[in-house]
C-alpha cells in the first residue's frame, strides 16, 4: 500500500513508520515539526536502509494539505498529528481546537478530493475521563475533562459522521491506553522536549541524571498501593496495531473503534521499581498532592482488538522500561544536537 502518514516523525508515528515500511509499503510522512525533530527521519533511513519521502507541512494550512495530495496516489492515510499535552490544552484551548480539530478537517477535506477513503486515526483513552468501571470497554461512556480530550473527541464523531453518510469512507479509530518505550535499536524513541509530562520519560530522565527526582502525584488513591495505575503499552505492539488495523479495513471494508491496551493495570510504584531493575539506576521519588485531573485507575478491556484484528499486545512492562532505558542512554537529550544542548544550558 501508499500511505501518507501525518505526524509521522512524532513518537508513535516514526515507530509505525518502521513497522508500516517493514512489510513493505510505501511510505510519504507529512509533519509540521513542531513538536518533533527532522531528525527522526535520518534514524528511519538507519532502521530501514534509506530515509522515506516527507514534506514539511502544517495541517493548519489547507493549501499546504491540498499540495500533499497533487500528483500523489495514496490507498490511506494514517493520521497522529496532534498536539496532545493536556495541560497546555486547558492554557491553549482554541489552539488544541483548531491544530487538531481544523488540521483535521483540511485533511478530511482533500482525502475526499482526492478519492482516497481509508484512514486509520490516533485517538486516546483520554475519551472515557473517569471510567464507571475498569477494564474499560469501547462502549462505555465517553466523557471528557480537558480541551485535548475534548479534540480528540470532536475528531472522532466528525470522522464516524463521515463514515456514516460517505459511503466511499471507512476508518479504524485507534484509543490508545499509555504508549510506552522505544525501538529496539534504540535509535528512535520518545523525546518530550522540555518537561515531559508522561510518567515513563520523566523517570527515564531521572534515571539518566537529568532531573534529581520524580513527583509522584498521590499515595492515597484506592488502589493496590495508592498510587495511580495505568495500562502501559509498547510502542512497537502499537505501531504494529496501526499496520494490521490497515490491513483489516482493506481486507474487510469496514469501519471500527478499537482500544489499544495489554488489559493489565499497572501502579506509578510498580513502574518505577520495574525501571530500576531494567536501569540498574535508582529512581529517587517523592509522593505529593495528588494531579488536578488524575482518576486512580484506567486499563483496557482489549479483546475486541484481537476479535478484529487478531492483534493482542506481546511485549510487557519489563520490555517496555529496558527499551525506554536503552533510548534514553544512547540519546542523553533526545534528538537535540549535543553541542547545541551544551550551549542552551551555559
Ligand atoms: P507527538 O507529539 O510525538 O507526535 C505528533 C506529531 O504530529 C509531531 O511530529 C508533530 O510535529 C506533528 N503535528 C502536530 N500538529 C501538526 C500539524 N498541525 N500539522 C502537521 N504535523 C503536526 O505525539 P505522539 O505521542 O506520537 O502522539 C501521536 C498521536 O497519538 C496524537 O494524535 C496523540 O494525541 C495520540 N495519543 C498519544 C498518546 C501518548 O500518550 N503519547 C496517547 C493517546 C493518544
Ligand atoms: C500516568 C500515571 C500520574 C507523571 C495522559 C493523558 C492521556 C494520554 C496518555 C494522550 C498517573 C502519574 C505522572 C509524574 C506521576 N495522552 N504520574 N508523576 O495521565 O494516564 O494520561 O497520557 O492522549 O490523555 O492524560 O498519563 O503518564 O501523565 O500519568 O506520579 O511526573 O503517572 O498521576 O497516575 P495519564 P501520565
């Protein structure tokens, strides 16, 4: 297949760039860069033998959109471009509607113009807020807390609407749980810029030496030791989730919602002890006031990933710190030029 993949130099994106090309379809990557580093597609060209085609392009602009699909023919599109930190979105709302919410409707706008149909799209458990009860299955109520989730939301009743009444248009909307870890090769990973927001990047950093130590927001939920507890899931069962959720809306010409999850819950304790034992590093932390917005516990109820598309996570918590870890040693600072770090911090 030809697959334009938006925000494809992103985190979740460039791994399921490494997995899309490895089974051998052709690839073009759009991404504004804006919260990722070209970089990342010198590190793919080292994975996969040569760098894929990509155009700088910024979803908010429908010229720009328009131009990504003149000349080109694409069998689908898969779409992580987002801006996705919930606290900015509550500082920046109209900017979280309109990167995400607009950028998707441009992008709707010209796969329709340009006849292509298929889209696969990145969405998040953020939809189900506080659940009623966990595991959390695809049919429970969506109820969001923050203007992210409030965008991932829109988006995703903007896509079934079209999916509905177009009938040339099917998509698979993914809702990931907690992606996590790195590519094996430790050439690509997660690299969250400034101050990471997600639990696995700030214990890398801490494990690394970066930052002195982790806050761990709450010791007194209701679960199995008081911190909160999440469904962490690595980034290749993700990217790889991506490439059969194409493969299934080709073959079966349908439409779907599916949760991407292990189905296994996982404390904030648990997951630091587990980074020790992959580091060798210890993980200094401090319980404070529990994070405006937090709930205590969310997992996945997976099995309707692997009814359809017989996909089921493989790799564990274990896999996913050693990975983190490996990423975070070869890459101290990301994909930053160490020289231009070394300047930023004098
Ligand atoms: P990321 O920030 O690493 O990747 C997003 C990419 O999209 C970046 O490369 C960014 O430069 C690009 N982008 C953003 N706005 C753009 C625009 N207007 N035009 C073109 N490119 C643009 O984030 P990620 O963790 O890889 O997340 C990918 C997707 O998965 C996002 O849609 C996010 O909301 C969703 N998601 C992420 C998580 C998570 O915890 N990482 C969880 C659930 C869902
Ligand atoms: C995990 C656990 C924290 C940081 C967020 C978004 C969600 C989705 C995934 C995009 C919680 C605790 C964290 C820290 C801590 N993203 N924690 N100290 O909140 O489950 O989900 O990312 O769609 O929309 O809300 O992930 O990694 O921030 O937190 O104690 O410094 O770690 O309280 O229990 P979360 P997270």
């Amino acid at each position: 297949m030809r697959i334009l993949v938006c925000g494809g130099a992103g985190y979740i994106g460039s791994h399921t760039c490494a997995v899309l090309a490895g089974r051998g379809h052709e690839l073009m990557i759009a991404d504004s860069f804006v919260n990722s580093s070209p970089v990342v597609l010198e590190r793919l060209g080292g994975i996969l033998g040569s760098i894929p085609p990509s155009r700088q392009v910024d979803l908010r602009d429908p010229h720009a959109v328009a131009s990504l699909f003149a000349g080109q023919r694409f069998d689908a599109v898969v779409h992580f471009a987002a801006l996705k930190a919930v606290g900015e979105s509550c500082a920046r709302p109209l900017a979280y509607f309109d990167n995400n919410i607009c950028g998707t409707i441009h992008l709707l706008q010209e796969m329709r113009e340009a006849g292509v149909g298929r889209l696969v799209f990145s969405s998040s458990a953020t939809v189900y807020g506080d659940p009623d009860a966990v595991p959390v299955r695809e049919d429970a109520p969506l109820r969001v807390t923050n203007p992210y989730g409030r965008s991932k939301l829109v988006m995703e009743q903007l896509i079934e609407d079209l999916c509905q009444h177009d009938p040339g248009f099917r998509a698979i909307n993914l809702r990931y749980f907690n992606p996590a870890g790195a590519h094996p090769s430790g050439r690509i990973g997660e690299d969250p810029g400034a101050e990471p927001n997600n639990l696995m990047p700030y214990i890398s950093q801490v494990a690394i030496g970066r930052r002195k130590q982790l806050a761990v927001y709450g010791g007194d939920w209701p679960t199995i030791d008081g911190t909160g507890v999440r469904d962490y899931i690595h980034v290749m069962d993700l990217a790889r989730a991506h490439a059969d959720a194409l493969e299934f809306m080709l073959r079966e010409d349908r439409s779907a919602t599916i949760n991407l999850g292990t189905g296994c819950g996982i404390s904030v304790l648990e997951l630091i002890r587990e980074f020790e034992r992959a580091s060798g590093r210890q993980v200094p932390y401090r319980i404070v006031d529990r994070r405006v917005g937090d709930v205590a516990e969310v997992y996945a109820d997976p099995g309707l990933a692997l009814e359809l598309l017989g996909w089921r996570a493989e790799l564990g918590v274990d896999a996913m710190c050693a990975d983190a870890w490996r990423w975070q040693r070869m890459n101290p600072h990301g994909y930053a030029v160490p020289e231009v770090v070394a300047a930023a911090e004098e």
